[in-house]
C-alpha cells in the first residue's frame, strides 16, 4: 500500500509506496522517474520500499575487484549486477531484505547530508528497537551495527537536493550471497538480519509497517492509506512527457 500524508510545519505531503518485490531495474527507473518530476516540483516527496530479486550493486566509489563472484556464478545463480549513481562500494540485495528509497526534497528539511544521513540510520535504529534489537552507529562508518556486523547498509546519492537510492535492512534475507563480496569495501566486519539475532520470523510487510512509522516521526510527518496501483498510474499520467534524469 502507499500512504499520503503531510508535514505540517512545511504543508508538504509525503507518499510512502510499498512495491512488495521487484527486479532492481524496475525499482531503479521508477525511482529516476520519481527523481525528475520531485525535481520539477510536480510531486510531493515519496518514499519507495521494495524487497528486490538478487542483484549486487556497485557505486560510484566502488570496486570491481570487491566482487568475488565470477560473471558465470552470477548467471548460474540468477544474480544480476548494476553499476549505479549512487555513493558507497559494493552491496547485496535480494529477498528477505526491505530496502528503502527516499525521494525528498531536502531545502524544505535541512540542506545538510550529513544530518539525512544520521536521520536514516536513525530511522532504522527506532525500527530495530521496536523488536527488541540493540542498533548503534559506527563512527567510522555509514550505516546501523549490531556489535561488530551491519544489520543495515545506507548508500545515497543527492543531486539539486533531491535525494535518490537510500537504505537496506537484513531482515531475513540469505547472508551467503554477503560471502561474494566485500560488503562496502569494509575487509574486517561482518553482516547479520534480524532473524538471525534473535531466532524469530520476521513478516516483511510488519517491519516495512513499522519502519514507515518511524521514517514519519524522525522527518515530522503524517500518512492517510491509499492504494499502490492508484499511484503508480498518476506517476505515468503526468510522465508522459520525455523526462530526462540530471
């Protein structure tokens, strides 16, 4: 589902749209799309939750040589591989995972990345803690930790200050696609999910629930519930037009 709501202070609406599972691709252009008509004012902020199929993704600071699987591993396993915009190293997505891509225009927040970025990871922190998961940040590093394992990756770009891509929290997905790479470019720490943390199942919708609460609360929002498909059909509606992403 996606919900629409406003920031009362600012008189802005947010949408917040739940795709269930999607191929990276998909999730990727709709984003772009998404990019261009926040950029020209033409939609409130929305942010975009997903679980993808396999793919690792690689930024623009990244390394090849941080993928450690081979081309044909890759295709054996169903496992797609993109070079993106956004910042950070190399990472893995895939089912059991809820990733979250923001698409806010920052001037009516902060103009200050450095503080989205705390934002996020607190946002994820509140989250874990509704399950009874102790989070923290690393100072040396982006993202949310449990002990000495990241149980959440966070990787954006921003561009006019509008954000793109985002956050990814381990929630029950498979750690052995982690054993192909070098998470992040980071050698010395390793990768956990909330499942195994504590030994429960975890319902991806009920987590996407609950983080949605928190990403309201930590940006100062409000959401009323409507339904996916209306959305993204008002998306193509008013993208008919060529639309270039900057």
């Amino acid at each position: 589902m996606f919900f629409t709501g406003k920031i009362e202070t600012l008189k802005k609406e947010l949408i917040i749209l739940n795709l269930g599972r999607t191929p990276y691709g998909l999730a990727w252009d709709l984003q772009k799309k998404i990019f261009s008509l926040r950029l020209t004012e033409k939609i409130s902020d929305v942010l975009i939750l997903t679980e993808h199929e396999h793919v690792y993704t690689i930024g623009k600071s990244g390394s090849d040589n941080h993928l450690l699987a081979a081309q044909k591993e890759l295709l054996n396993g169903n496992v797609e591989l993109y070079h993106i915009d956004r910042g950070g190293d190399i990472t893995y997505h895939g089912p059991g995972q809820l990733v979250g891509y923001p698409i806010l225009n920052l001037s009516d927040y902060y103009q200050d990345i450095h503080k989205y970025l705390r934002d996020l990871e607190e946002v994820i922190i509140r989250t874990l803690s509704a399950y009874d998961i102790k989070a923290m940040r690393d100072p040396e590093y982006t993202g949310v930790w449990v002990g000495d394992e990241k149980i959440a990756a966070i990787g954006i770009k921003v561009s006019r200050w509008i954000t793109m891509h985002g956050f990814a929290l381990n929630v029950s997905n498979d750690l052995r696609y982690f054993d192909r790479i070098i998470p992040c470019g980071i050698f010395h720490k390793g990768v956990t999910t909330m499942e195994k943390i504590t030994g429960r199942n975890f319902s991806i919708n009920d987590v996407a629930e609950t983080i949605s609460q928190n990403f309201l609360e930590v940006f100062g929002c409000t959401w009323n519930s409507k339904i996916n498909e209306e959305y993204i059909s008002y998306i193509k509606k008013i993208s008919e037009e060529k639309i270039e992403c900057i």
